[in-house]
C-alpha cells in the first residue's frame, strides 16, 4: 500500500525515536532497553500470524485506521487522489489474494525478560 501511495505523493519518514508503530522496530533495541533495565535471561520469540480481512474493503479500512503514515499521507491528499490511490490497492491486492480470500502476512515479537 505505501508503494502505491508514494507513486501520487510522498510518504512522510518520521525522525528514528519518533513514536509509532516501529518505533522500536530495530533489531536488539528492545533487549538492549531491558538489559539495561535489569533483565536478564531476556529471549525473543517471533509469531507469526495472517490478519484476515477477507475483502479489500476491509484491508483498506484496517490500514487507514492503525498505520499511521498511510493515514498521514491520504490526509495531504486530495479527492482524487485518494480515489486514485484506493483503486490501485484494490488492483493490487485482488491480484495477490484473488477470490477475496484477502490473508496478510503479519508477526509480532514477543519479548521476556527476568527481574
């Protein structure tokens, strides 16, 4: 979704730190903020998971309601462009997912530490 945006304007980047939904996406930032903090035995463990929208309708909803840049970017835009950029996700994922069967890849990290 963000290539197709940034073909009709340009996705803000955010300064490194800067709140959001990566904002501790770097590798090790994490252990390194518990370490710091005391914990020790820290392990991280990836789930992997598939957000079923199911149709791209609710894809597009989710994406302009949880990420931030996505919903940042549409809000510079105007009328048509919007209607411009929506169509070409809707191409794109009924391509990647065709009979509405819209399953995303999707993961989280899961990270434990003692004190």
């Amino acid at each position: 979704m963000t290539d197709t945006i940034n073909k009709h304007i340009q996705l803000h980047v955010p300064p490194p730190g800067s709140p959001g939904m990566f904002r501790c996406g770097k590798e090790g930032l994490m252990e390194d903020v518990l370490r710091q903090a005391g914990f020790k035995n820290i392990s991280v463990t990836e789930v992997s998971s598939k957000l079923n929208c199911g149709t791209a309708d609710v894809y597009w909803d989710a994406m302009n309601e949880v990420a931030a840049p996505v919903v940042a970017a549409l809000a510079n835009a105007d009328e048509q462009q919007k209607e411009k950029i929506k169509m070409e996700v809707y191409l794109a994922i009924n391509k990647r997912y065709p009979l509405q069967q819209i399953k995303v890849d999707a993961s989280a990290l899961v990270i434990y530490g003692e004190k």
